[in-house]
C-alpha cells in the first residue's frame, strides 16, 4: 500500500465546497487548523516545515525569513525577527534589498525528523524540507510579473506546467514499490493571488486542480489510499468577513480515503507515520559504470 501525501497550498476548504470539488474534498475531510509565526496568518515558509514535523515554527526554527546569499543579511534578518519587527515591513525591505542588490532569499531546510524521510518515501519536494528550488522557482514568476519581465499568459503557462510536472509525478511515483509518495503543488496559491477577485476565474482555477486529482486518483492501486492537504486557504472578495481578498486565511484542509484526516497541522506527522504500510522489497545495489561516469564528470 502507497500514501499519497498531495501538499496542496492555499487549498481553501470554503471554496472547495463552493465550487463543488469532489477530489479535493473526498468522502473524509475537515478543515484543518494551521500555524502561523511571523504574521498573523500562515505563511507557506513556516506552514509546510510543521505539517512535516510536528513542530511549531518556533520549534524547527523555519520562522519565514529564510537566509540571504549574505551572511550580514540573514543576521540582520533573524536580529529583526527577535525583536518582532512587522513582517510586512521585512518584506518591504527585503524587496528593496533584491530590488537594489545581487543578494537573494532562500528558504532553509529544516534540521528535525519529519515524516518524508526513508528511501523507501519518494518526495518530489516539499518547501523547507526537500528541493526548495521548486517553490523559489515559483516566487521568482511572482517578481519576474512584478517587474513587468514576463507577461500575465507566461505567468499562467508556468504555473500550470510546473504543477502538471507534480501531478504527472505521482502518478508514476505509485506504480512504483514505496511506502509514501509526496509532493507540494502551488498553482492555487499562485493563481489565487492573481484571481480573488474573479470569481469566475478562480473557479476554474479549482476545477482544473480537482481534475488532475482525479488523474492521479485513477493511477492509484486497490489499496493504495490519499491524504490532501493544505497549509492555508486564501480570503476572496466574493465571501463575506474576507476583509483582504489575496491575503492567505486560515481555511486550510485536511482530506483523505483513509478516515478521519488530522485537524491540526502538528498533529499530521503522527497521523501519517501510524498509517504508513512499511515495503521491504529485496534490495540489489546498482551496477554503475563507474569509469564512464566519472569521465562524464557526473560522480566523484
């Protein structure tokens, strides 16, 4: 048996409900209460690195303001960060700095134990867990837009072809011998940012993502089962008491095949690790043409 662990970001259990999607809320589903550290909503930085844990931001020490190519900056940074200067000015500045410099955020990669870790789980990413560059990727379109370099189409187009890259993923990561089978998936969060205050499109938005879960749905085998989560959901202009259309809410989602899926954050660790069906399958090491690729310059 294979758990698919579908990270959805900004999946929004609200207008899951409104637009009718069957395949991000399955038969078991809730909405699911997240963290948040440096503001006063979650943000994806601090979010994902806990649901992988079990620990709070201030725990893993992921608290959203990632680190600088220079170490002077990440200092001043965290220094910031202790004496709990406003997140939105931190971001102010930090766009100044990239603006006006060479210097460039990165998320770090948590230290703890999470969840995703043995040969045995295949992860295609997971934001401050494993292979960041897929969601720093996905931020450097939101400043490439910004910054007039690439047009609303391009941004569309590589949002979608980059969460087609994920989906496309699981769907060959479970005809394959593993215990769990992960990946984090963005295009809400990016294409919610754009459309909160269309309605219309961002319904399709919803749509579109509900039918690549049917896809990967299909793929699945007899007893293979699916959790889908999110981090945060996004207020919207069309809901009432959504004072911030575009500002992240805490809608988040917890759905599964399974049974009842987790309703916090900190607690999924623990509800993956008690379903997870250990695979032992026999083991062969690889018969790598070692001369060859050491020519190649592709190992040591």
């Amino acid at each position: 048996m294979t758990l698919v662990v579908l990270a959805l970001d900004a999946a929004d259990v609200r207008h899951a409900a409104d637009f009718g999607c069957e395949n991000v809320l399955l038969d078991a589903h809730t909405e699911m209460r997240s963290v948040a550290h440096r503001l006063d909503h979650p943000h994806t930085g601090e979010a994902w690195p806990s649901i992988a844990t079990g620990l709070h931001p201030r725990e893993h020490g992921i608290t959203g303001h990632g680190e600088w190519d220079s170490p002077a900056l990440t200092a001043l940074s965290r220094l910031a960060h202790r004496f709990n200067v406003s997140g939105e000015i931190r971001d102010r500045v930090g766009d100044l700095i990239k603006e006006n410099t060479d210097q460039r955020w990165q998320l770090r990669i948590v230290d703890e134990p999470t969840f995703l870790d043995g040969e045995y789980r295949a992860v295609h990413n997971w934001p401050g867990v494993y292979r960041n560059e897929s969601l720093q990727y996905i931020w450097g379109l939101f400043q490439d837009a910004k910054d007039d370099r690439i047009s609303e189409a391009t941004f569309v187009r590589e949002a979608w072809t980059e969460a087609a890259s994920k989906f496309g993923w699981l769907e060959e990561a479970v005809t394959h011998e593993v215990e769990l089978a992960a990946t984090h998936v963005h295009v809400l969060d990016v294409l919610g940012h754009l459309d909160t205050r269309n309605e219309g499109a961002y319904r399709t938005v919803y749509e579109d993502v509900d039918d690549r879960i049917a896809d990967v749905r299909e793929a699945l085998g007899d007893d293979d089962e699916i959790l889908i989560l999110s981090d945060h959901g996004m207020e919207a202009a069309w809901i009432d008491g959504d004072d911030h259309p575009g500002r992240h809410s805490w809608r988040a989602l917890a759905s599964s095949t399974v049974d009842s899926p987790p309703e916090h954050a900190l607690d999924v660790k623990e509800w993956v690790e008690e379903r997870i069906v250990p695979v032992s399958p026999e083991r062969a090491s690889a018969d790598i043409p070692e001369d060859q690729l050491r020519e190649l310059g592709y190992i040591q």
